[in-house]
C-alpha cells in the first residue's frame, strides 16, 4: 500500500512543479507583451498564417535548419525560445515538464537531456536540427475561425496580441503527441494536461471530450498519421476541448 501511496505523492509534486512552469511561462508572455505593443511571441503553428503547418511546430523553442550536435543560434528561436533569448525566462528547465516520459525508440526527443551534451550546453540542436519543448505553444482567442468548416468543430482563430487571449482558452498545454507519452498519469492512465490559460492563471484540465482515444490513434506512445502531434484535425480539436 505504500508504494502506489509515494508514487502518487511524487507525481503530484511534478505536476504542482509542471504547473510553476507554465506560470513562469504566462508572467513572461504578458511582460514580452507589454514590451511589445500587445504582441506576443508569434506562434510558429499558426494555420492561418501558414496553411497546411503541422501541430509539431508548436513544441519547438529553435527552428528547423541547425545542424545536429551544434548550438542552437539565437536567429533561429520561435515560439517561446523567444522568451528565452530575449532574457523573459532564463531558466532552461522551465520548458520542460518533470513528469514527461518517452520510450527509448521514439525518433522525435523532447526531454531536456536530448539538448545538451557533455561539450555543448543546452540549446543543443537535436532530431532533425531543432531544439524542442515538452509543452506546446498554441494562444487561442474566443473568436470563431473564419473557415466555417472550421468553425463548426469549435475551433478559434489564433491570438496575435494578449489582449485577444481567453480565460476559458489555452495558450500552453503540456504535451499533445500521442497517448503514450502524456505526461502525467495515475496507474499508468493518463488522466489530464497541465494548461496556461489565456488569464494567465494555471489550472489542470481532465475535460472528459478531449481524452476520447479516438482523438488519440490509439494508447501507444510512437506517432502515426492518426496521433494528434501528426494530425491537425485531432489535435485542433483536443485543444479546442480543453476548459479550466
């Protein structure tokens, strides 16, 4: 009894240290915001912007380009690696969740460790010359999107500015891959995501529709065109899903 005891403890210490994370995200948005005439750091998965863009650009902190093994270059930061070269957050670990798994064999890393090296420090370019996060940056307004295809799923248009920011809608998750490597879990079942909301405040969502495995492509960790990391459609609609 006491082992499954300590092994919930422990998980609920990461999730609260996952949470402090994404608070630390939120103060740092809002501050870049209001050096930024309202603008927050663009978000490089943006469908709008860049039609036929995968939900994948949305956990990266430097883009596509690096060469593997070498330091991540400044001119190449996206998403909230803008926060971190632009000094908002200083900590490395805050991008990364304590409680995020992955099996050996996943191709694509997300974990701290696959970004460093004994000779070069994190930001290290990894995977296919990228530098990722195990959260996912996607700021969403209340604002129905403009497709009405679109609009009839629940989906909403992406924020350019905090003011354009809900309470009730997401700017960071944890991460949304695939089933099995949801972060965090409870006899080995994943059962919610941690999640900045647009407000600012940090809250974990176990909204019932978004944890439909159906939206999921199974209970695996690997990804397949039917996992939401590889599959917009799925992936905008958990998002869409998720409420405090």
């Amino acid at each position: 009894m006491l082992l499954p005891a300590l092994s919930r403890a422990k998980e609920k210490s990461r999730q609260t240290y996952c949470l402090n994370n994404l608070k630390q995200m939120g103060i740092a948005i809002f501050v870049y915001a209001d050096d930024n005439n309202d603008r927050i750091p663009p978000p490089e998965y943006d469908p709008d912007r860049f039609p036929g863009i995968g939900p994948y650009n949305s956990y990266l902190l430097y883009g596509w380009g690096g060469t593997v093994g070498r330091p991540a270059e400044p001119k190449l930061a996206v998403n909230l690696g803008l926060l971190y070269i632009g000094n908002y957050l200083s900590t490395p670990g805050v991008f990364y969740c304590p409680s995020s798994r992955q099996t050996k064999d996943l191709r694509v890393v997300f974990e701290k460790k696959y970004f460093e090296s004994a000779k070069v420090p994190w930001p290290m370019y990894a995977v296919d010359g990228q530098v990722n996060m195990t959260y996912m940056y996607f700021p969403q307004t209340d604002v129905p999107s403009k497709k009405d295809s679109e609009a009839k799923l629940g989906w909403t248009q992406v924020a350019s500015k905090s003011t354009q920011l809900s309470s009730q809608r997401s700017i960071v998750t944890d991460l949304i891959y695939t089933w099995g490597t949801l972060a965090h879990t409870s006899n080995k079942n994943p059962y919610g995501l941690n999640v900045l909301w647009g407000d600012g405040h940090v809250k974990f969502s176990t909204t019932k529709a978004a944890f439909d495995q159906k939206l999921w492509g199974g209970t695996g960790a690997n990804p397949t065109t039917e996992t939401p990391g590889d599959n917009p459609t799925k992936w905008r609609t958990i998002v869409s899903y998720l409420r405090p």
